[in-house]
C-alpha cells in the first residue's frame, strides 16, 4: 500500500528518500516518485511507473538534488498504475504526497476546475494539491494553507506537502492514515511507517488524528485538530531486526516461514511458567478486565480474522465464554447488537489496516466492555487506541502473504483464551498440560518447518492446476481457509477452503481428477469423520493431498498422497499444520515463477477503506 517518505537536512536527501522507499517496497505498490527542491529554489520531479529500480533508473538518466525532498510509493486506488498518476502531485511551486483517500475528490475538483486548476492526473490526492495552492498562493505560507486545507478533507489521509518558496519547511498531516516524524540531529524526516527511517534514526513522533506538524531542521512544531500547538512525545525504537535482510533466503516469505521456531518461542517467553499462562501476560489491567468477561467479540481482517477464527473454538470449548468473529470491513457498516460484558478484540499484524481500526473506534462508541488488541506493531494505531494489548513478537514481516505474524497471533490468542479460561473454571491440570505443549511448540514447529523437501515435492502437482479445494473440520476449517487464501495469495491459482462436512452440498460437484483436494487431517476427535468425507472425492476421482501424522491411519496409493508429518498435541494442531501449508503455496508459486513476496494487486499493510 502507499508508502510516504520525506526529509529535510543540511546534505542531499536524495538517496535517503530512496533507501526509505526501498523499506517501504514491501508493503505492495505499482509506481513511485521523488521530488526534492534543489540549490536554485526549483521543483525536481521525477516519477514512475514500477519499482522503485525504475525511478532509480530514471533519476540515474535526469539526475536531482536537494536537501528538502518528498517521496512516495503509490498503489492504485483512483486512477491506474500509470507516470502521471503517481505521487508526488504538483501545483505551481507546490508539491505533494498523500496515503489514503479524499472522499469528496469530486466535488473539490469541480470547485478548482471553476477557479481555472487543470488536472493532469485521474487521481483524488490532485485535488488535495491545487487545494493547498489556492489557499496559500505559490509561496505564501505554506503551514497556514495546508491547515486550511485538512479542514476541507474528507476521507483519510496522510500527507507530506513542500513549497519551493520555501524550502526550510516540511509540513505533514495526518487523519486517518499512519504518520510519523523521524527525529534527527539538525535534520528531521517524515514516513508513513517508522521502518523506512530506521537507517537515519531511531526516534520517532507518532503524529495523532487531525495534526498537522511543521519541520524545519532545527524543530517540529505540531498542531492539534484545534489549531493548538501540542507537545507529543518522542518515542526511542530498539535496534529490532533489519528486516531489510533476507539473509541466506531466497524470499522474504521463505525466511519467515522458516522463523517460526524462533518467534513462537519470542512470543511464548516470560509469558508462560512451568505449568500456567503468567498472570501477567495480558498487560496490568487484565486482571480487572477479565473476570467481567462474559462474551467475546473478533474483528479483523484477511490472515489475522482466520486467527480470530481459530481462537473462538478454543474460547468456547475451554473458556465456555461465546465468541462471533467478523471481518472488520463487514462489522462496521452494519447495526450490532451489544450485549452487557463483551470484549472487543481487534487482531493485526500491522495495527493499521484501516477497517479494522475504524472498527474499534466505533466499537468505542458501543458499550463494549473494553478493547483488547493482538498486534505485531508497537505504537501503531490499534496498540494505541485499544485498552489492552497483548503483542505478537514476530518482528517484522516482509512479505506480503502472512506467515509468522498468523503463527504469533495463534499463540497469542491461545494465552489469551488460556487466561479467560482460568478465571472461568479452566482446571489446573488440563492448563498444565495446554502450557506444556506451549512448551514444546518451538521444536515441533523446527520440525514441521523440516517438511520443506517433501513439501516441495508435494508442489509439483499443483503447478499446472487452475483451482484446489483446502478441506478441514473443526478448528482447523479455519486453517484450510488459511492454506487457501495462501495458494491463491501467491501463485493465483484459484483456491477456496470448506469445512469438509459441507462438500457434498456443492464444491462436490467441482471435484474431478483436475482438481487437487488439500486436507489438514490431525489426529483428533473427527477424524473418522472426515475420512468418510475423504471417501466422497475419493469416489468421484478426486486426488487428495493428506496432511496427517501417521497416527492418523492413512496411507498414499493412486489418488492419495499422505504428506506425513511428526505427531503434535491436538491443542497445537492448527499452529503447526499452518506450517506446510505455507510451504506448499510457497513451492507452487516458485513453480509458476510469480512474484512471491510481492504477489501482483496486494498490499501490506491496508490503510485504505
Ligand atoms: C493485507 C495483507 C494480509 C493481512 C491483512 C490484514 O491484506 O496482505 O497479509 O492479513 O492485510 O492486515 P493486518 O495488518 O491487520 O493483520
């Protein structure tokens, strides 16, 4: 998704706008663009559809300098991938970046256009520009017209905006869309996302809706929604991992699946005793907010609602404590009924996705008991604004397919049932013995991740195939949906999951010797089950791809193929079956030579409605 990237300093900033975009590649875009303000007071624009290696390649032909810069990576919303479209947007001396979406676009470019602004782009973040021109006039006061501006905005955005005539100034503005200011010595930056900064600093504002911040390299001065000068504080980021290093791996998503053990195992640390989840686990307030418990309610979004998914079998089954899980884009445009002592839990890799967030602000207004977010991100925009935060310790993740995120997620969400279940009745002994396969999850995950050839065996016969069914029961239907998504994610085969008592009222009609049918099959109570709806594909021609332990009694003959994998506490089951899951979509989509970490129309992180 679109990624902002700004600075001012006493040398050229050319090649830190670059770098910072380089961060930001990750996150899915189809154009990028830079324009710095050079030694004689000038507008350097240069833009690009593609990559940023493309606008390298062209700022390599028609070279630019300048000690004040804005950048951006742009995916589409208004307007296609195309030269024109990309960011930044100029009016005059006026140059601009914006994340997120000006909902009356329309009715603002009728009004410029009547004031004689011509627009050379299809895009809304134009209008945002000229906007700010007809307000300041070229040159006049650029904080005073960009405030002037954001009071006209509706929508969402965060924006980076510089004047030629002024080029001491970097003025930036958020509401709705994640922005931060990179705090240097003599020099100041802006991003979206702090990590396209974390080569020039490591202390970061989190700009707060509504402000508007002017930088000059000696300060920041940031405004309220009110006009109010406000003080925000700097936050210092920790070293962390250099995501930006795939190491010895071929993809980003490779290393990360293979990250796993060591993340888990992050995640489980100082959480869990020897045979109980740490009271403390939760955060300070848990303790209060958890006896008052009496229903739960999930919003999230893509990989993190299967999470969700997950979880509301284990609350149920071991907290006794009713769960509904919804996608945050459905649940905040419908009515919801609330009932007395429901936690709203938001769960999220990034902490940004825009549904999501926008979901917990309205829950806010609801009479939830209280709000919990599961997030990978500290500081980002649902850890902030949610009462509780239990944070997944995945670092961060790279390639656009969700791999370790959705593993931490479901280890935190099992301490989390774990803790409602305790101060529901949960009984000692069967939470030592879910603690204690906790304990084992990091070497079993070492040896689910061990898979890997038999796996990339396994890939082969999906290459050549235009669709695959994932099947599942119970707690691990939501893992089939997860394998499909996936598959579909990265190699565009087109896949979908169903609970597997539930084929013969349709997807059966689909099944042919053309279509490869996955199963997770651990070892548990509805296996037998399931291998009766294993016998239905069988019998049409089907060719079944088994995920079992071989516990679990099957055994490969024409049609069957069992992907045997190490036997694991039931508890544990859909942690790890996620496992060669990841694997199998990984190994397909390097067969069909798609572009793995950053599949073609997705993004990252969705900051966007
Ligand atoms: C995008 C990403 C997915 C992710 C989803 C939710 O679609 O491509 O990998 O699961 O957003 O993101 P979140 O950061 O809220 O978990």
């Amino acid at each position: 998704m679109c990624g902002i990237v700004g600075a001012l300093a006493q040398r050229n900033v050319n090649e830190i706008l670059l770098e910072g975009l380089r961060r930001l590649e990750y996150r899915g875009y189809d154009s990028a663009g830079v324009c710095l303000v050079d030694g004689d007071s000038q507008l350097q624009l240069r833009k690009s559809q593609g990559k940023v290696a493309d606008l390298e390649a062209r700022l390599a032909a028609a070279p630019a300098a300048g000690q004040l810069g804005i950048a951006h990576t742009r995916w589409a919303t208004h307007g296609a991938p195309s030269d024109r479209n990309a960011h930044p947007h100029v009016s005059g001396q006026i140059a601009l970046v914006h994340n997120g979406i000006i909902e009356n676009h329309q009715p603002l470019r009728a009004e410029l256009r009547d004031k004689g602004y011509q627009f050379t782009s299809d895009t809304d973040t134009e209008v945002v520009v000229h906007l700010i021109h007809s307000l300041a006039g070229d040159g006049r006061d650029l904080l005073a017209a960009v405030t002037a501006a954001t009071d006209r905005l509706e929508g969402a955005y965060a924006l980076g905006v510089i004047s030629a005539d002024e080029p001491e100034t970097l003025v930036c503005a958020r509401s709705g869309s994640p922005l931060v200011v990179g705090v240097g010595i003599e020099e100041n930056f802006i991003a979206s996302d702090p990590m396209a900064l974390r080569q020039v600093t490591d202390r970061f504002i989190f700009l707060e809706e509504g402000d508007v911040a002017e930088i000059s390299r000696a300060g920041i001065t940031v405004r309220d929604k009110q006009g109010e000068e406000v003080s925000r504080p700097v936050h210092k980021l920790d070293g962390g991992h250099d995501a930006a290093d795939k190491g010895r791996y071929r993809h980003y998503m490779q290393k990360e699946i293979f990250e796993q053990p060591a993340v888990v195992e992050a995640t489980l640390a100082g959480r869990i005793g020897d045979k109980s989840v740490l009271s403390e686990a939760l955060g300070a307030r848990a303790h209060e907010i958890l006896p008052e418990v009496q229903q739960v309610q999930i919003v999230a979004c893509g990989t993190s609602y299967h999470a969700g998914l997950v979880a509301r079998y284990w609350l149920e089954d071991w907290a006794g404590i009713p769960c509904s899980v919804e996608v945050a884009s459905e649940i905040r445009y419908r009515k919801t009924a609330v009932r007395p002592g429901t936690l709203f839990v938001t769960i999220s890799q990034s902490g940004e996705t825009a549904d999501t967030l926008a979901a917990l602000r309205q829950a806010k207004e609801l009479g939830y008991l209280a709000s919990m977010t599961i997030c990978n991100v500290p500081n980002s925009s649902l850890v902030r604004e949610s009462e509780l935060s239990l944070m997944t310790e995945a670092g961060p993740e790279i390639g656009v397919a969700s791999t370790k995120a959705f593993t931490t997620q479901l280890v935190a969400l099992q301490l989390f049932c774990i803790a409602l279940a305790k101060v529901n009745g949960l009984s000692t002994e069967r939470e030592a013995e879910l603690v204690k396969a906790l304990h084992q999850l990091p070497q079993l995950m070492e040896q689910f991740t061990g898979l890997d050839q038999l796996v990339q065996d396994t890939s082969e016969a999906f290459a050549e195939k235009h669709h695959a069914l994932f099947l599942g029961r119970g707690v691990e239907y939501p893992i089939a949906l997860e394998g499909a998504l996936k598959l579909k994610e990265i190699s565009y085969i087109h896949a979908e999951a169903y609970p597997a008592g539930e084929l013969k009222h349709g997807p059966l009609a689909l099944v042919d010797a053309d279509m490869p049918v996955v199963v997770v099959a651990p070892n548990d109570e509805l296996l037998e089950k399931l291998k009766s709806n294993l016998q239905e594909v069988r019998a049409r021609g089907g060719q079944l791809f088994v995920f079992a332990s071989p516990q679990a009694g099957f055994t490969s003959e024409p049609g069957v193929t069992v992907v045997e994998v190490p036997d694991a506490p039931e508890s544990l089951a859909p942690i790890l079956y996620t496992v060669p899951l990841q694997l199998l979509s990984y190994h397909v989509a390097l067969l069909k030579g798609t572009d793995v970490d950053q599949p073609r129309n997705l993004a990252k992180s969705v900051t966007v409605e």
